[in-house]
C-alpha cells in the first residue's frame, strides 16, 4: 500500500489505523458498512471520492490472514 493514488490513502491517518483494526477484528460484513458511512462522510464533509469497492479490494489483498 505504498503508492499514493492507492483509496487507501485517501483516508487520513487514524481512519487508516481504524480500517486496518477492522480488518484483523470484526467480521467482512462490519468491515463493508464501515467503508460505506467513511466514505459517504469524506464525499459530504471533506468532497473527498472515495472508491468503496476498490478501497474494500486494496485492504483485502493486504491482508496477511
């Protein structure tokens, strides 16, 4: 997850450090609604676009489980 075009980096840091205990805590279906309100927040609050999908894949794929 170093390039920074990557959705992963969109998020600021303790967003990343909350998506990423997600990950390792709670269940897929948890880990989906948390990226849909995030997401939904940055576009409303910050016009930040924020891919759900792509952001969901970039996580899963670094996931070492």
């Amino acid at each position: 997850m170093e390039n920074e075009n990557l959705e992963f980096f969109k998020l600021d840091h303790i967003d990343r450090k909350v998506l990423l205990w997600l990950v390792d805590h709670v269940p897929e279906k948890s880990i989906t609604a948390w990226i849909d309100y995030t997401a939904s927040e940055y576009q409303y609050k910050k016009a930040i676009r924020i891919d759900k999908e792509k952001l969901f894949k970039e996580v899963q794929e670094n996931d070492p489980k």
